[in-house]
C-alpha cells in the first residue's frame, strides 16, 4: 500500500504537467530573484531620475536632469571619451587575446604552464590587481619609471597617473591586463573545437600556417569572436573598479567614464538624482549600442552558417 | 608532421610567450617585490631595483597590524562559495528550460536576464541600497551575496544552457518513455551527464564573485568582521603610515588558497569550455 502511494504519483502525475507549466516553474525562482535586486531597482533608478532626490528627501523636478546633461559640453566629453575607452579597450583585449589563445594552441613544450600563468589577473579580485598596477604607475619607487629612468627614456622620475592623457592610457592598459585572460580562455576553448580535419585537408595541400590562420580557424570561430567581443564591450564600458583605484576618474576628469562620472555623482557627492538620470543614460546607451551589435551578429553568424 | 615547427618558428613562438607573460605577471612581480623591501626603503631615491635587505619581514608582521586578516581571507571564499551555491540552485533549473523545453515567451524572457548583464552593480547602488536595507540585509554577509547572484545569474544561464544542449536528447526521451517525471529526468538523466558543465560555470560563478566583492563590500557592508579580503585590504592604509610592504604581502598571500584551487581546477575549465559551453 504505502510503497504503491510513493511510486505511483511519480509515474503519472508529473506526466500531465504541461511543459509550459513546468518551464515556468524552473525559471520562476530565478526570474523572481531578478526582479526583486536588479529590475526593481532599475525601475527605481529611472524615477529617481526624474528627482532631486538627495539625502534630504526628494521633489519630482521633471526633465531637469536631463536637460542639465544635455546642456553640459563635460557630459559630452564624458560620453565620447567612454566610447573611446570602449572601443581601445576592446580592440587590445581581442587582439591580445587572439594572440593568447593562438600562443596557448600551439603545440609546444610547456604549454600547460603557459595556460596557468595566464589566468591570474582573470581569478584575482580586480581591486587586489590594481593594487599592483598603481605601485608598478608610481613614479618615485615604481618599476616602470625606473626601468625608463635607467634606460634614458627619462632622466627624472615619471608619474603615470598625473598626467592626462597618461592616466588615461594607464588605466586602458590595466583594463586590458584585467580582461585579456578570460578572452584568451574562451578563444582557446573556440580554436580546440575547431575540427583538426580541416586543418590536415588544409595541410595536405600545401597551405601555409598563416594561410590556415587566416582561413580556417578565424572563420571557425567568428561567432564566439563576435559575441565575446559584445560582452567584453559591455564589461569594459562599466568597468568601475579599475579606473577608481587608480585615478578616481582624474587627473582632472582625463580618465572618467560615464560609470565613474555616474558613481562620483550619485555615492561620493549624494546628488542621487542627477546620479540615477546618468544611469538611465548608461542603460539607454548600452540597450542601443547592443540592439545595433546584435543585428550585426545575426549577418555574421548567417554568413558563417551557424542556426 | 602537420604540428612540427622549424626552429626560428619554435624562437618566435617562446619569444612572444615570453613577453605575453611579462605583461601578464608583472604586477605580482612588483607586488613580490614591494613586499620584500623594508618599509624605510620602499620611498628610495633615486629608485633602486635591488634592495640590499630584503626580508619576509612584512609577511609576519601584517598579521599584527591588521588582526582580521585571516579572518577577510576566509570570508572572501566563504562569500563567493555563497554565491556560487546559490546561483547554481537558480540556474540550473532555468538553464535546463531554456536548453530542452519549449514555452510562451521563451526567447523574449532569455533576453530580458541576458539584458542584465548590461548593468552592473554601480549603476544601481542606490536604490540597491535601498533594496537591501528594507530587506533588513544591510551589514550582513547576506549585503554581498545578494547583488553578487543576482548579477551573475545571466552568465550562468547563458553558459550552461549551451552546454546542455549538447546532451543528447535521446537519454531523456528514453527516460521519459519509462514513466520517469520530467523532474526525476533532469536530476538523475540530465544533471550527471553535465558535471563537467556544472564545474565549468561553478569556477566561472566563483570567479566572477571573487573579483567583484569590493564595490558591494565598501558600499553595503560596514561590519568590519564580515568584510572580504579586497576591501580589508585598505585597512593597511593607517591615520598615519601607510605599511605597503604588508599590504602587497597580505594581498599575495590572501589570493593564495583561491590561485592554489584554481590550478587544480584549471584543466576542467578549459576542457568543459571546449566541450560544449561554447559554440563552435
């Protein structure tokens, strides 16, 4: 009796559970999850913006904010410089990592090493790498002011964040440290999927190592090319802790991004509606940006042949 | 044959290995280094690469200038096993629809948690906070294991879902001919044939909470006890000196336990992402 009870629900019962029903109840958790610490807040960011909201308390102001944004010629720079920052950022970590994951491939002595030694600034918190990149920028006792002094490059030393345009191409360089590893990785992963017939039909007709390169293995791996390179875009464009340890977005804004801009705004300064109105337009840019990428990476993946 | 390199083409290859490492390594070379020089000689002048007493000094003594070290250490791996838990719990279930079950509105809800990955914490922290402090979450570790699922979900699903894609249908079918519930199918079918899936987006999981603890550290937790290694970290940073050498000793050592995981982890890593998490 009590044997037949415990089976028998577990035979039939389940079975008659539509899939709808079933998809809704694995996703529900997770989805709820969602809701409650990431669109609720988004929802609550978006009416902050139309405030002053301050630690005070908060009116309803309208469009204030966002006309204070559009008239400000600092936002704008701020704007272009993230996409520049974007747009470097990206281009080195898929290059490197290109590179990294071609280096990793090859079939050579000691590449197990070389695959573990290339993880670190992917499994370290990042706040603990830039730890050591603001010691290797310091002028006065860092390694790279004093390698240039010794080599002549310099004849005093070099203060890599105390400049403009050098704290900003400082802060490119450690983003790219940060985020070459794990590209590397997954295009590694992409080029050991790739059939090695191709490579022997290839080999046996004389084509050369760049040859195969060139096409085999990028048209092989386009789509992970492609959607790396969109995460990685996004990742980079809101990539905050970085840029905050080394130069809280300065010298004199030359390294501030719209999250950095964003934060000092709304955390440092406690203006938490002209914070939130700079968040909106950080979702609004990115929805945009990865409306347009998307679109780009359906043709893609339709010119390589993948569903 | 096909593999066989000349010479000056095995040079090329060591050469740029080489160099791809120096720019990887060097700031841990730096961190090393700073953390062997006396605190005195650490400001030089001019700058010296080769201190003539160097010590391990400082990694006896942070421990006494910062007595939770060991205890920040800890609770950055405990946070990110939290998260890393917790998400798998989530995700599991949601990957495992997405990959095999058809439903209203599929692709539109696949894209609204892959659209979380457009915002990060620091967008939000505001009403975040807000979030948090009415769920009476404030000051508790539960303040940095909340956002860090929350916004490591999107990954995970992603990651997982193609890898059970690449599961055969027939088990399941097979299973399911045989009266076994779509529940029983998933946890006793499904689930043992994507271990090394699983371990692919658990290490992924882990390391993506382990680098990111600080933003939500600083900025929803003040209970000293509780904080991860990152934001520990600065209390290095005294009222009136700053003990470097101990700080980029701590911050070497504490990376340790996780580096030294890691590198027993690492080959499943690469061979689950070549097997299946990622399309070809």
């Amino acid at each position: 009796m009590v044997h037949q009870q415990q089976v028998k629900p577990r035979r039939t019962a389940p079975l008659h559970l539509s899939q709808g029903v079933f998809a809704s109840l694995l996703i529900a958790p997770a989805m709820i999850f969602i809701a409650v610490i990431v669109a609720w807040p988004l929802i609550e960011t978006f009416r902050l913006s139309f405030t002053d909201a301050r630690l005070g308390g908060e009116t309803y102001v309208g469009l204030e904010n966002y006309q204070d944004l559009a008239d400000s010629r600092k936002f704008r720079q701020t704007i272009s410089r993230t996409f520049y920052w974007m747009f470097l950022s990206v281009s080195l970590k898929l290059i490197l990592g290109l590179i990294g994951a071609t280096l990793l491939n090859a079939a050579v002595p000691g590449r197990g090493l070389f695959r573990v030694l290339i993880m670190p600034p992917w499994v370290i918190p990042i706040a603990i790498g830039m730890i050591g990149w603001l010691w290797l920028y310091n002028g006065a006792f860092g390694l790279l002011s004093g390698a240039l002094q010794y080599i002549d490059v310099v004849d005093k030393s070099f203060e890599f964040l105390a400049y403009k345009r050098s704290a900003f191409y400082s802060a490119v360089v450690a983003d790219v440290w940060v985020g070459t590893p794990m590209v590397s990785l997954f295009f590694l992963a992409a080029m050991q999927g790739v059939s090695r017939d191709l490579y022997e039909a290839a080999w046996v007709d004389g084509a050369s190592r760049w040859y195969r390169f060139r096409r085999i293995t990028i048209p092989q791996i386009m789509p992970v090319i492609v959607s790396m390179a969109l995460l990685s875009a996004i990742w980079t464009f809101n990539s905050f802790e970085v840029i905050w340890i080394l130069t809280e977005g300065g010298p004199r804004s030359a390294s501030t991004t719209l999250i950095v801009d964003t934060y000092k705004t709304a955390i440092a300064n406690f203006k938490f509606g002209e914070g939130a109105a700079r968040a909106v337009i950080i979702v609004i840019l990115l929805a945009i940006f990865s409306l347009i990428y998307l679109f780009f990476l359906n043709k893609v993946n339709k010119h390589y042949g993948v569903k | 044959m096909m593999d066989r390199y000349t010479k000056l083409q095995l040079v090329g290859i060591y050469a740029s290995i080489v160099v791809f490492l120096i720019f990887i390594l060097l700031p841990f070379f730096e961190m090393f280094m700073a953390s062997l020089r006396p605190l005195e000689h650490l400001f030089r002048s001019p700058y010296q690469f080769w201190s003539d007493d160097f010590s391990f000094q400082a990694y006896r003594d942070m421990w006494k200038t910062v007595p939770l070290l060991g205890r920040y250490i800890l609770n950055s791996v405990f946070i990110s096993a939290m998260v890393t838990g917790l998400t798998m719990i989530l995700v599991i279930p949601a990957a495992y629809a997405y990959a095999r079950l058809d439903f209203p509105f599929k692709n539109a809800s696949l894209a609204l948690f892959l659209g979380v990955n457009m915002f990060t914490g620091a967008v939000l922290l505001i009403p975040l906070y807000r979030v948090l402090s009415s769920l009476g979450l404030l000051n508790s570790y539960w303040a940095m294991i909340v956002p860090g699922v929350a916004f490591l979900i999107p990954t995970g699903i992603w990651l997982l879902r193609s890898y059970l894609e690449k599961i055969p249908l027939e088990l399941e079918e097979a299973a399911f001919m045989d009266g076994a519930s779509r529940l029983y199918t998933l946890r006793r079918v499904v689930l043992p044939l994507a271990v090394p899936g699983l371990i692919v987006v658990g290490v992924a999981v882990f390391i993506g909470s382990y680098a990111q603890q600080f933003l939500f550290a600083i900025t929803f937790n003040q209970t000293r006890e509780y904080q991860p290694l990152p934001a520990g970290l600065f209390e290095f940073i005294g009222y009136q000196s700053v003990t470097w050498n101990e700080m980029m000793a701590a911050a070497l050592t504490g990376v340790l336990p996780v580096m030294i995981i890691f590198l027993y982890l690492q080959k499943y890593l690469v061979a689950g992402l070549t097997a299946g998490a990622v399309k070809e």
